[in-house]
C-alpha cells in the first residue's frame, strides 16, 4: 500500500528540520574557525615582528663585536660612528645648498 501525502510531508519535514540543525551546527563551527584563523594571523604578524626585532638585535650584536671588543672601546667606536654620521649629514646640507 502507498504512503499516505501526510506521512511523506511529515517526514520530509523532518529531513529538513535535522538539514536546519546541521547547517546551524556547520555555520557556528565556521564561525569559530574563522575567529581561530583571525587569532593565528594576528599571532603570526606578532611573531614575525618579534623575529625581525630579534634579528635587527642579532645583527647590531654582531656589528659591534666586530667593532669593538669590549665594552669601554664600543662605548667610544660608537661614539665615533655617531660624530661621523654628524659630519655626513653637514656635508650634505651644505651639498644641497
């Protein structure tokens, strides 16, 4: 014997209910990972400033090891760097006149 209309429509809708339910559960847990996606790019861009600063550190490190090796003579190599840095930036102030 066939089904009656009413008995299919009820359990199609039925069908749709739990598709409803599905889709609400799928659309929260895309929600959450696009939060989780936000959270990481945001911690990656942290880390990565992090990194380039640890690096410029690094580098500076490197730099005035070379230049001096200790702490008394880096004092005044720097202090030398920083007179002839002046000097450059008067040379061309007065180039630029």
């Amino acid at each position: 014997m066939a089904e009656s209309l009413l008995t299919v429509l009820q359990r199609v809708q039925k069908h749709i209910s739990e598709l409803k339910e599905r889709e609400a559960a799928l659309s929260e847990r895309c929600r959450l990972f696009e939060i989780r996606i936000s959270d990481l790019e945001h911690e990656l861009s942290e880390t990565q400033k992090e990194r380039d600063r640890a690096r410029l550190e690094a580098d500076y490190l490197t730099v005035s090891h070379k230049l001096a090796d200790n702490p008394d003579t880096l004092v005044a190599t720097r202090r030398r760097i920083a007179g002839l840095i002046r000097n450059i930036d008067r040379c061309l102030e007065m180039l630029k006149e």
